[in-house]
C-alpha cells in the first residue's frame, strides 16, 4: 500500500482510454451479437452502441418490422453488418428456428456469435394480484422467463468452448423491480426479473470455465415506450420525484453498461447484477 498522496494522485491523473470493443476471435471472423428486442428502447441504443464499438448486430422484434429496420440501417451506416429477424421468444420453435437462420447468415458474412443482449421483455397493465388472468401471467411469464431461458440456452450452445464455441458474453436484462417487487403494479413482473437474476447467477458458474460470462443489468425507471405499453405513457417522469437523482434515464445509459459487461473490459465480471438506478 502506498501511502504517499502526491504518488497517489499522479496515478489517478493517467488516462487510461476505455476499448470497449469486442474480443477478437482467433479465426478472423468477427463478432456478431444477438439482441432481443432490439427494434426500440433499450435494445436499439444497444445495438447502435454496440456497433460503435465494433459489434455486428442480429437483432429481433415482435411486431415492429419498421423501427427495426431503422436500427438495421443506422447499425449498417457504421460500417458494421446487421440483419432483423421476426421472433416472439415466448415460442421455443420459434427461437430455435430464428437461431439456425442466423447461423447460416453468420456463416455467409464472416461472422461468429460472441454476445447476446437478453433484453425483450414486456410489463402489463398495473393491477394487484388479485386482479391477474392466469392469461396475464402465463404471458409474463413466457416472455420475460421462458423466453429469456430459450435464448440464452441457444447462446450458451454456441458460445461455450464445451460446443466448440470461442468464448462470450450474454447480459440479460432484470429490473430493480425484482429487489422492490413492485407493488400495486405488476408483482408478476418483478418475480420474472428476480428468477432471471438467479438463473444469471446460476448459469454464470456453470458456464465460468467455458469461456462465457454470464451477468444481468438492473434497469431503474428508464425513459422508454415500455411505460405507454403497460398503460402509463407518462410514468417514467412521474416516478422521477421518488428517484434520487430526480430524473428517469435514457436507453442510451443503460446501453453504456451493457456494451462495456460486453467487452474485454468486463473480462473478469460475471454472476454479476448491476444497478443502473439514479440510486432508487
Ligand atoms: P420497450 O421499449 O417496450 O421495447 C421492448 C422490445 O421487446 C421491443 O423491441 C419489442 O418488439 C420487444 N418484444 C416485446 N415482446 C416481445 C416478445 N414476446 N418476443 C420478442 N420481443 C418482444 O422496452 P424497454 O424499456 O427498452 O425494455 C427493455 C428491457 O429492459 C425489458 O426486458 C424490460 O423489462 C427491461 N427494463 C426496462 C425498464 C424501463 O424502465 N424501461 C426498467 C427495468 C427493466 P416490438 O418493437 O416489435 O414490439
């Protein structure tokens, strides 16, 4: 331990540039990374991050073909290849059959799978437990549950150095829900988000010696179409007087965190849950 402060000091002065590009695989191909949902919120300001990093994208959505293309050609004007598939994760025929298309596209580009970006996922109406369909919650928990399993599965299948794969890292996307529990809102929501935690935690240690890492992000209030979705368009500022700093975040802070659990820079991060919160 040094103790001399002056000495101190100057360490903290070196600049270090932050590369938060991906790992180079030894073959030459380059990495491609999946990302779930990635036609609006979250998900788009990943993928364009990430393709500023250096990332090629395959990206998903359920319904909005329009707005994923949009993300397609802002992924492409950066130079980086990128295609968007139809997918409703909830529907395991439908992932597995997404999956080996984008194995053969990866294959003609030139491209191996190295990440994924686990980050669909829907809220509903707020209601009080009382008041959920068993429709309501077989979908809740379809989409953000199964659905999140399915996927990482087939990640797990083509990254993991067991399958011959070159290593990876898959973030999947929780919610500081899932420590709140949401109340009076969608509990159903949160418990989705907390048994996607401790599968984060679990398949981590599992998969640790076989090159993929393996860590959720916690999302606060985000500023993002999801609110309009569950019938709150204004929520995400209306909460902002219960968040420490006063203010929702944006796609784009919560992009920042998943593109660097993304990179080399995250190499010995995993079983991790990371708070992106404004402190709530
Ligand atoms: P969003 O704006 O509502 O976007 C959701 C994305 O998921 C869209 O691309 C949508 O596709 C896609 N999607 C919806 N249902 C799907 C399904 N069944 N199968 C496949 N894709 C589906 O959401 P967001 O706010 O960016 O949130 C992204 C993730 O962060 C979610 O997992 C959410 O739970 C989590 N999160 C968000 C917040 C927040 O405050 N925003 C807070 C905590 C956690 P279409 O565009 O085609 O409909």
């Amino acid at each position: 331990m040094n103790n001399n402060p002056s000495e101190n000091n100057l360490h903290l002065n070196v600049m270090t540039p932050v590369n938060l590009s991906p790992m180079p695989s030894d073959d030459g191909r380059e990495p491609l990374l999946l990302i779930t949902g990635g036609s609006r919120g979250i998900g788009a300001a990943t993928a364009r991050l990430a393709a500023q990093a250096g990332w090629h994208v395959a990206l998903t959505y359920v319904s909005d073909a329009a707005s994923a293309g949009a993300v397609v050609d802002d992924v492409r004007a950066l130079g980086r290849r990128a295609r968007a598939w139809p997918l409703d994760v909830a529907d395991e025929a439908q992932v597995l059959a997404v999956c080996a298309e984008i194995d053969d596209w990866a294959g003609a580009e030139g491209l191996q799978w190295r990440g994924l970006v686990n980050n669909a996922g829907v809220v509903d109406r707020a209601q009080r437990c009382d008041e959920m369909s068993g429709e309501r919650l077989r979908r809740m928990v379809g989409i953000n549950l199964l659905g999140a399993m399915y996927v990482a599965r087939e990640a797990v299948r083509r990254l993991s150095t067991r399958h011959g794969g070159a290593g990876g890292s898959i973030v999947n996307l929780s919610s500081v829900a899932a420590r709140l529990g949401a109340a009076g809102q969608y509990v159903d929501y949160a418990a989705t988000k907390a048994g996607l935690d401790i599968w984060t935690q679990g398949l981590a240690r599992e998969v640790a010696a076989e090159g993929v890492r393996v860590n959720s992000v916690r999302p606060g209030i985000i500023d993002t179409e999801i609110h309009a979705s569950g019938g709150q368009p204004d929520r995400a500022w209306q909460l902002a007087p219960q968040i420490p700093m006063q203010r929702p975040g944006t796609a784009e802070e919560i992009a920042q965190t998943l593109v660097w659990l993304l990179s080399p820079q995250a190499s010995y991060t995993t079983a991790a849950i990371v708070e992106v919160t404004g402190g709530r």
